[in-house]
C-alpha cells in the first residue's frame, strides 16, 4: 500500500468487517467527532463511550478516527456472534 494514501484509508483497510451493515453508524460518530474537533479547533480531547452494541461501534470510530482521543465502553459485547452484537 502506498505510504501517501489517506491514514483514514490506511486503517479502514486493516479491518475487513468495515464497510457493511453498520458503517453509517460508524460515519455519524466519525463526522460527529470531526466536527467538534474543527468547531473548537483542536483545542479538547474528544471522548465517546458506548454500551453493549454501542461499545462495540465506539470501539471501531475510536480505531478509525485519529480525532477521537479516548472511548469509553460498558459491558461491550464479546463476541460479533453474540445476537445483540453490531454484524458486519
């Protein structure tokens, strides 16, 4: 891969399971997070959290957004094969 494509593009590649059936929840809180951070110009650490299902997605924009400094997740689920787990 070349070293002068996107760091978003870079790392959404290194997850295969990105781009399916929950990737617009994952853009909302990606451009949420890239929002705040150009509102206030970078000037506070932008921190999500999520909880069971949620966690998981907090999880995955926190892997793939730089902007999102810290995530806090509560009783994430497992495993994907858990039925209450975002699928992918």
């Amino acid at each position: 891969m070349d070293s002068k494509e996107p760091a978003q593009l870079r790392r959404a590649l290194a997850c295969p399971a990105w781009p399916h059936r929950r990737y617009r929840e994952n853009l909302d809180i990606i451009a949420t997070a890239r929002y705040l951070h150009q509102k206030y110009e970078g000037k506070c650490a932008i921190t999500i959290s999520g909880q069971e299902s949620g966690a998981v997605l907090a999880a995955y924009a926190t892997l793939f957004e730089p902007e999102i400094a810290e995530a806090i997740l509560r009783n994430p689920v497992l495993s994907h094969n858990n039925t209450n787990a975002p699928h992918y």
